[in-house]
C-alpha cells in the first residue's frame, strides 16, 4: 500500500500548463480545478514519496515562483510494488 497526498495548489492560469504536466508526471490524478479570476486552484491526489522527493521545488521552479501548495494525508492506495534486496 502506498500513501496518497492530497495537493492544493494555486497557481496563475498562465503556468497552469506546466503545473498539470508536472504533476503527470509525478503519477497525479485529478481532482478538482476552480477558476477564480487570473488564479486557478488545482486539487491533484499524488503519491506522497513523489511530494516529498522534490515536488515542491520543481513546482516553485515550473511557476516562477508563483504557486503555492498545501498538502495533507488522504489515504493508502494499493500499488505495483517491488522488493529490493540490497546485498
């Protein structure tokens, strides 16, 4: 089982783009997106080893700056996992 985060990120609708493929690529799914003027308020369920690793600095990198994010425990998810023996 895996922990899944759930993310609020708001983020100027210009660098919306980048903020959906980025968290694509981090094995997000989509929850909710709101408009509220020039901001837009995206919700991404994302495992929680993908947030922790670096997802915050590659979020503030991708908005220059702009985005903000909060986080919190949503739930564990059943995954593909492998075991790794280190010899």
């Amino acid at each position: 089982r895996e922990p899944i985060a759930r993310c609020n990120i708001l983020v100027p609708s210009e660098y919306l783009g980048n903020v959906i493929t980025l968290c694509v690529e981090k094995r997000g799914s989509q929850v909710d997106m709101v408009y509220h003027g020039n901001q837009v308020a995206v919700t991404y369920d994302i495992p929680m080893a993908e947030v922790v690793l670096d997802f915050f600095d590659r979020l503030k990198s991708t908005s220059r700056g702009y985005a903000s994010l909060d986080y919190n425990f949503q739930r564990f998810e059943a995954s593909n996992m492998v075991r790794v023996d280190v010899l």
